[in-house]
C-alpha cells in the first residue's frame, strides 16, 4: 500500500516535472559546431616524427653503402678495361683512396651536424 | 549507427559526426545548465563551452559509462566554473534557506494565475540549485542514482539521502501552491 502511495507520488512528480525541460535554441547547434570546425582548422595538424637524425646505423649504411657502390663500379670498369694488373696499381689505388676519402668525410661531417643540432636542442 | 562509433568517426576527422551529440543531448544539457545558472544566457555559453570541451576530450571518452553522462558531467563543471556556485550546502543550512523563501515568498505570488508548468518552474527556482538539479535528472531524464551520483560527483548513498530531501521540499513547497488532492497526491 505504502509502495503503491510512493510509486503514484513518483508518477505525479515526474508528469509535473516533464514539460520543465528546456528547449536549446535553434542556433546553438551551430555555434557549437562553427566553433568546432573553426577549432579543427586553426589546429596545426600533428606531425609525423621526422627521422630521426642521429640514427647513427642508417645513416652509416647509406653513407658506406653508397661509397661501395661507386667503389665496386670503380673495380669492374677498372678491371674490364684495364685488366686485373691494374687495380693494384698507383693510379688505381690514389682514386680509389680519395673516394673512401671523401664518403668518409662526408659521414663525419653529418655525425657532426647531428651533434650540433642535438646540442642546440 | 550507435555512439561509439559516432564518436571513432569523430575521433577519425569527421567533426560533422558530432553533430549527433549535439542534437540529441543539447535540450538536456541547456536544461541542466539553466538550473545551475539561472538564467538561458548563460546556460547557453556554458552548453556551448561544455560540447567544445567534450570534442577536445573526445579520446578520454571511456565507452564503459554512457556519453551523456560523461557530457552532462562537463555540463555540470563547466555550470559550476562559470557561475562559482556552491551546489551543496548543509541539510541544515538549506533547510532554513528555503523556510526563509517560503515566508517571503508566498504572499507575493498570486497563484490562481499560474499554471502547473510556471508553479513548477517557480518551485524549482525556490529550491537549492543542488535538490533542483537532483530532481531534474532523476524525474527529467529518468537517471538512476548510479548515473546521478557519476554526473555531480556524490557518491551514492549521498544522492539517495539529497534526493529523499528534495523531493519531501518539492511536496512541501507545492502543498504551499496547490492543495495535494488537486494535483494528485494521497
């Protein structure tokens, strides 16, 4: 009885408190959505990590690789042209140093730079 | 399509998904806001400001509770922020407060003018924002204690206690403006 007195209570409460809710106004819509798109697009998109700069395997294997590349050229034109007596040679060793030379110096200038940047940071 | 994958769409760059959210929860939301601040304007900033927020926190939506309750709980802080209300006073503070209303309040009101909805609306606005809110989203959007109590940050027992104490307020004041046979109860 004193359940079915409370439920009815709830009821008539609940009926009285439905035509209480508020109506949004027609334009909020889109002004919460204007501010959404306008945030969305002032928002810098994120950027992918770049590589990273002192990746110190890659770099050396791009570096050395490319140095073996133009290394191996060297010999098999070298060796099609000249013959195998040729390659151990003055004229053929002075080239084939400076090349080395100048990769390895090359890595070293990057590894540098990486420091530097790495530093400054 | 059901609202979690409103909200991977949403989360994916579709910001029109949102719109979703926007239409189904704004009436609710408003009518929250209202309660805590008083008046449409700014409950109208506060709902606007609320369903940004939500947006930007999009990511930390946990799908295990409902996202309206996790909305109307923004809803909720951002009302609390704008306005710097204290929601829940003392029993005893309130009781006084509302005595105190009751008095002064009475005699100026013709109430054979009004109709139910304005003596409502009326009644609520007498109330503690607290117990008003309270019976809002307990009579309004038919929102159990559980859901309740994760919207205003209670713990549950609490919420029960409030809401007993809002609804005997709700009776009461109304027993100032209506007799209770008129409006239905025993």
């Amino acid at each position: 009885m004193k359940e079915n007195r409370k439920e009815h209570d709830e009821e008539i409460i609940r009926k009285m408190m439905q035509p209480e809710m508020k109506k949004a106004p027609e334009n909020l819509k889109y002004r919460i959505m204007h501010q959404i798109n306008t945030e969305k697009a002032l928002t810098p998109q994120k950027k992918k990590p770049g590589k990273e700069s002192g990746n110190l395997l890659r770099e050396m294997g791009a570096i050395f690789g490319s140095m073996y590349a133009v290394l191996s050229a060297m010999v098999i034109g070298a060796y099609l042209l000249q013959g195998k007596d040729f390659l151990l040679t003055p004229q053929f060793i002075g080239p084939v140093v400076l090349v080395a030379s100048v990769f390895s110096l090359f890595w070293l200038m990057t590894r540098l730079d990486a420091y530097l940047k790495i530093r400054k940071k | 399509m059901n609202e979690n994958q409103c909200v991977q769409q949403v989360l994916s760059g579709n910001t029109s998904a949102f719109a979703y959210f926007v239409e189904t929860y704004q009436d609710m939301a408003i009518t929250i806001a209202h309660r805590i601040c008083g008046n449409m304007q700014d409950a109208e900033d506060v709902v606007q400001e609320s369903y940004v927020k939500a947006y930007r926190n999009l990511h930390s939506f946990r799908s295990e509770s409902k996202f309206s309750t996790w909305l109307y709980r923004i809803v909720y802080n951002t009302a609390i922020t704008h306005t710097k209300t204290r929601m829940w006073m003392g029993s005893q503070e309130t009781e006084i407060e509302n005595a105190s209303e009751l008095s002064e309040n009475t005699l100026e009101i013709n109430l054979e003018e009004m109709d139910r909805k304005e003596v409502v609306s009326d009644i609520l606005q007498r109330m503690q924002k607290g117990d008003a809110l309270l019976l809002t989203l307990y009579y309004m959007e038919d929102n159990p204690v559980k859901e309740i109590a994760k919207i205003t940050g209670l713990n549950e027992p609490n919420v029960k206690v409030k809401l007993f104490r809002a609804r005997k307020m709700f009776k009461e004041l109304l027993a100032e403006c209506y007799s209770m046979e008129d409006v239905g109860f025993n």
